[in-house]
C-alpha cells in the first residue's frame, strides 16, 4: 500500500476524496454534450454562425487530443494533486470566461482554450489521485464510480443544455461550472498524493511530436463529415484525387511512429522519455487501453445515434430527448458501482465481455426496432442493455491499466488512457455519422429514383444536393423546404415517404457499425487479466 493510500484511508475525511474525483471527471465531460445541443442558442447570443460553434467544438476536442499525454508528464513533475488543483484553477477561469464571452474569440479562449488546457492538467491527475488514495483491492470500485460520473455527464447533458437554452441561457451552465470548481477546490484539499524522489524532466521533442500526430489525426477524424473519408466531396480540399482527410490521418500515424521511435532513442541513452516505449509492450495495459477506445467508440456513437432518433425522426424536444437518456444513466452507475461491490474477486475479462455483449444486445436489439411507426419507447430496452454494458466495462478498465504498472507511472499511463479515450470517442462519433449519411443518401436517392410519382428534374436536383452536402432533415425540415421550392403535393408525400425511410437505413447503418466495433473488442479482450490485482 502506497504513502497517499495510508493517509486517505485512515482518515474519516476519505469519504469525500470520492465524490471530488467523480464530480471532476463529470465536469470534464459536460461541456460537449451540452454545447452540442446548444449550438444555435450560443450562435445567435455570441454573434457567429453555427459553423463558427461547431470550429470551437473542434478546436476544444483538438486541443485535448494534442495536449493529453503532456498533461500527465506534468502531473508527474509538479504532483499529482498540485496539476489537479491548478488545471481545476484553468478550467474554472475558462467557464467564467466562456459564461461571459461576447464574441467568438473570447468563447474560443474561454471554452476551447482554457478549459480544453485545464482538462488535461485535472483527467490524468484524477487516474493518479485514485491509485493514490485506494487500497489495490478498492480501485475497481473507485475507477467505475469516476467513469461513471463522466458517462452520466455526457447522457445528462442534453437535458441540462436543453432546459438552460429552454428556460434561462446556455450562460448559466458555465456560470454553474465555477461553482462546481470552487466546490471541487475546497475538497480538493483532503486528497493524498503520491510522493515522488524522482525529479521527472519533460522531454520537449516527444511532446510536440505527440501533440502534432495526435492533433493532426483527430483533426482528419473530425473533418470526416465535411470533407469525405476517401473519395472527396465537392468542393473538398483533396490531393491526388483523395480526401485531404486520409492524409491527414496518414500523417498523424506516421508523426506517431516517429514519436514512438524518438522515445526509444531516449531510453537507449539513458534519459527520460515522455511515455516510456515499454509501456506499449505490456499485455495488461495494451488490452486495458483497447478496451477504452472501444467503449468510448462505442458510447460516443450511441450518444450521437439515438438522440438525432429521437430529436430528428420523432421530433422530441432537447428535454424530452434528454429524459430518454436516462435508462442508460441508471444502468451505467448501477453496473459501475455494485459490480465492484458486490463481486470482489470476479474476473475482469468475464466482466468486460459480458459489458461488450450486453452493448452489442443493445445495438442490434434496436436496430432492429426501428421503423417508420416505432416511438420513442422503442430506446429504453436497448438503452438499458447499453448502459449495463458501459458501466460493466468502467467498473474494472481504470484499475486494470493503472494496476499494469507501478503507482509512480499512474499519471503517466492516465495521459495515455485519456488520449485514447479521445481518439475513440472521435472517431466513434465520425464513423456513425459518415456510416449514417452515406446509407441515408444511397437510400433516399434510390427510393426517389425508383418512385413514379417523383420527376426526372426533382431526381436530377435531388443528386446534385445530396453530391453537396447531406443533412439528416425531418419531416418538418423536408416539408417547409419543398414548399418553399413549390413541390406539389404528391411529390412532396412521395419525397417526405423517402426521407423517412432513408432516416431508418442511416440510422440501421450507424448501429449495425457499433454493432461491429463491439465485436471487433471482443476478439482483443484475451490480453486482460482473469484475476482482480491484489496488494
């Protein structure tokens, strides 16, 4: 047992030390479902367009998946506690800034900026702090509740963003977020951290070649949706006839490997590298952190799949839409905390399958739900599968990558953890979209051409639309912008009936993809442990 173990342990103030790591992480995590759902709201009070909302979305992202691996090297520098405490200081003042931002630029500093900055300094640290301030037995339990916290944020997000932009403004969540920081600061102050004899050094060259390949990767991922993955859109940046994403992405990997082979060169010298290469070579961490991208792909595509169900296809409002989320939320924490609790000593492989096959259950079960007359209800059953899964694989992932490695590399490893995280996350938000609107283009286009009812020059235009850019329209959406066009009325039902039915094979498509991905996990989860870590 560690130093920081002894102290927060025998201490009647431990209990709190909980409840600070997890409020942390869920403010870490509710700032993007929030604006997601925000994005016209903010346009409008800040003077931009959505399009300038959606760069500081990206930009927010960017600067996480750059950064995030630096971050836990400084945790390791200047301690665990002190990064964490000082990155709450960051991200309080970006909320402030972001809750007053007039304009784009300061929103830009405020939220994508200084938030972004403070978000890397607090998620590693709050890996470290755990395995700082639990006994090895009591980790899983820890880390499960901490992600479940971040889980719950991304799933309650929605329905706080769409209660403040309904009923007072997207300003307050921010403003609320200080608070929550000024709380989280005063707690903080029981946390035990690690000590550490050694006097850690920053490797400069790893970390602008680890930000640059991150950074451009992402960016490529997040670009998908704009620019196409292979074949270009129109007007798209290309080179040699292919999107400027694959390169972009080829670009990341290949900074990467060179970042992996510069780490290398450090250890052969004997100095201190950024991530230590070795790392990559340990089984039990390699599987853990698979395992992350993976939920994370799998969550963030759910997240992204059934709300533009509910909000776009039923028409639910961004409350309602919010409500619904919630089986998933329940599931997840109830998974996250009694699993630990209750089941000590249960393998972690048989819990992270069986979390995988319940969120592959969830996919497929309302995939094949979906149809033209299904309601809202449809979502709870797959929704509470899951969540279930979700919270199955948060409650033994965290301690499973920390407990590959000594406590000292904690921080370490929780850059590491939280830039794969982000990678998942990106690329399971892009995958569901790009897989949903080439489906739902496909479909539509072939509905319309093969329906009598629509003419030849409403097929023609119809192509040279969807060949510019594609939208997932509802009925309302379809219906006012095919009046404007001065559609008759049969062609209009017929168009409308299309839409409908192209919606459903997108939304199939995104589904039957994550589907996929949990099977793809399954295959990679034989390189995790079989027996709980144990002191």
């Amino acid at each position: 047992m560690t130093p920081g173990t002894d102290i927060a342990e025998s201490s009647g103030r431990s209990r709190l030390v909980l409840p600070t790591l997890a409020a942390g992480q869920f403010l870490m995590a509710l700032d993007s479902s929030v604006m997601n759902v925000s994005i016209a709201a903010v346009a409008a009070d800040v003077g931009t367009t959505v399009t300038g909302i959606q760069g500081a979305i990206t930009a927010y992202t960017l600067v996480m998946a750059m950064f995030m691996i630096p971050g836990g090297k400084v945790g390791a520098l200047i301690g665990r506690k002190r990064a964490f405490m000082i990155g709450c200081c960051i991200y309080g003042c970006g909320s402030l800034t972001t809750a007053l931002a007039p304009n784009l630029p300061v929103l830009l500093v405020g939220w994508s900026l200084l938030e972004g900055l403070g978000a890397v300094l607090i998620l590693p640290a709050i890996v470290a702090l755990v395995a700082g301030n639990f006994a090895i037995e009591r980790r899983a339990a820890a880390y499960g509740l901490v992600a479940a916290a971040g889980a719950v944020a991304i799933a309650l997000g929605p329905l706080i963003g769409g209660f403040a932009a309904t009923y007072l403004s997207w300003r307050w969540v921010f403003a609320g977020e200080v608070l929550v920081v000024v709380g989280i600061l005063l707690l903080a102050r029981r946390l035990a951290d690690v000590p550490n004899d050694q006097r850690p050094h920053i490797d400069l060259v790893g970390t602008v070649l680890s930000a640059l390949g991150l950074g451009i990767f992402v960016y490529g991922v997040l670009r998908s949706d704009e620019w196409g993955w292979l074949r270009p859109k129109p007007e798209a940046p290309s080179w040699l006839g292919v999107s400027l994403v694959v390169w972009l992405m080829l670009a990341g990997v290949l900074l990467i490997w060179f970042f992996v082979a510069w780490e290398a060169r450090l250890v052969e010298q004997r100095r201190e590298p950024l991530v230590d290469p070795a790392l990559l070579r340990n089984k039990q961490l390699t599987g853990g952190l698979t395992m992350f991208f993976f939920q994370y792909l799998v969550m963030m595509g759910v997240f992204f799949v059934v709300p533009l169900y509910l909000s776009v296809a039923l028409g639910l409002s961004a409350l309602a839409t919010g409500a619904r989320l919630l089986p998933l939320s329940l599931t997840l924490v109830a998974a996250a905390t009694l699993v630990p609790r209750l089941l000590p000593d249960i393998s972690p492989r048989r819990v992270v399958r069986l979390g995988i096959a319940a969120m592959f259950a969830g996919a497929v079960i309302l995939m094949a739900a979906l149809d033209t007359d299904a309601g809202a209800e449809i979502v709870t059953v797959p929704l509470l599968l899951a969540g279930a899964g979700m919270g199955l694989l948060a409650s033994q992932l965290g301690s499973v990558t920390v407990s590959a490695v000594p406590d000292e590399q904690s921080a370490e490893v929780g850059g590491v953890q939280n830039a794969v995280t982000n990678l998942g996350s990106s690329l399971g938000t892009a995958l569901a979209g790009s897989i949903l609107l080439a489906v739902l283009t496909s479909s539509f286009l072939t509905n319309v051409e093969q329906n009598p009812a629509v003419p030849a020059r409403v097929t023609n235009e119809a192509v040279i639309r969807l060949q510019s850019g594609t939208t997932f329209l509802s009925d309302a959406q379809l219906k006012t912008a095919l009046e404007e066009a001065g559609t008759n009325r049969k062609v209009a039902q017929a168009a409308l009936e299309a839409n409908a039915d192209a919606r459903l094979d997108g939304l199939r498509a995104a589904l039957a993809i994550l589907a996929f991905a949990c099977v793809l996990a399954m295959y990679f989860t034989s390189r995790l442990p079989t027996a709980q870590p144990r002191g």
